[in-house]
C-alpha cells in the first residue's frame, strides 16, 4: 500500500473517530437537557399526607429518587436555598423505597446529602405514595405551599440533570419564599421515580 493510500486511510479513520465522538457529545447534551415527564401537582397541600406543618409556616417538599445521579446537584442547589431562606420555611426531601426492597436500601449517599443540610428533614417514601400524592414523576421535583395550604412552586431547581449553578427555578423558589409570593412552575431535570430499574 502507497503512503498516499496509508495517509488517506488514516484521514478517514479519524474523520470517523472525530464523528463518534461529536455525535456521543450531543447525545448526552440532549439527554442532559431533557426533563422529566410534566407532573400534574396538587394545588392544595394533599389530603392524606403523613408529613405535618406547622401553622403559619410554609413547607417545601422535594422528592427524590435515592439511586438517582441526578439528584446530587438538586441537593446542592437545595442547600442554597435553605442557606438563603433564613428558616421561612420546614423542608423535607421524600426518598423513594420501591416495594419489596430491604428497609434501609433508601438511606445511601443521597440520603445522607439530604439530611446534613440544615433545616431538611430527610424521610422514605415506600412505593412513591407520597410522590403520587404530591403528583411527581421526576427524581428532584420541588414543591412549595404556602402557609395557607396552596401551591407556589412546582418544578426542578437545575437547569439540565446533574448541573450545579444558577437556575430560573432556584431562582424563582428563592423569590416565592421572599416575597411569598406565586412562582410557576419550571421543567425537573432527573430520573424517573417509577421505572423498571428502579425497582
């Protein structure tokens, strides 16, 4: 085989190899700025939770899948709001324990994120019956109600999975709990709570 034909050779190989690696880049950048499923959320604080609050306090609730990666940057950006609330609100962070899995299985490093940021509760949630009553689907959904019982937010607090920085939505939680005030609602970046592999 000629140098030429060699170089040529090479030239195509790489082109390929330079192809793969481009088109593995968008894959996961689409798949990083994909949210989860549109949850439909309860507009008045659920009948039938066992999580209590306390009067004239809002609460703010985010459900999480304990297996999912995803949900490490929501806690993080999590810890900024609670840093930044100054006590306005109780939190709690609700770890999916899918049925027939051991007692404990929740309680990983997510769990213990979860549970050092200060004024979180942590606390598992068998079979997702509290996320269904708060209608999430996605690993990292916030929900805030207000100290009257309705909702002021609703959605994810990154603005793609398991990126940590500025969002619109941490930004417009921190504003409700501020102002308290309404903030719509913003997509949730994050595993599904209910799959296959999940269980």
């Amino acid at each position: 085989m000629s140098g030429s034909s060699t170089r040529g050779w090479l030239m195509l190989a790489g082109a390929l190899w330079l192809g793969g690696i481009v088109t593995g880049i968008v894959a996961l950048a689409r798949y990083a700025m994909t949210p989860g499923a549109a949850p439909a959320t309860a507009a008045t604080w659920p009948e039938g939770t066992r999580l209590v609050r306390q009067a004239g306090r809002p609460v703010l609730v985010m459900l999480a899948h304990p297996k999912c990666v995803c949900t490490r940057a929501s806690l993080a950006e999590l810890a900024q709001v609670m840093a930044h609330a100054g006590g306005r609100a109780e939190a709690f962070v609700l770890f999916l324990r899918p049925e027939g899995l051991e007692d404990g299985w929740e309680q990983g490093d997510l769990w213990r994120t979860a549970a050092s940021i200060p004024g979180v509760t942590a606390l598992r949630d068998p079979d997702g019956v509290e996320a269904k009553r708060f209608g999430a689907t996605t690993s990292g959904h916030v929900v805030l109600y207000g100290a009257d019982g309705r909702l002021r937010f609703s959605g994810g607090i990154t603005v793609a999975r398991g990126h940590v920085g500025d969002s619109p939505g941490r930004e417009a939680l921190e504003r409700v709990l501020r102002e308290d005030g309404e903030g719509g609602g913003t997509p949730v970046y994050g595993c599904a709570l209910e799959t296959p592999e999940g269980r």
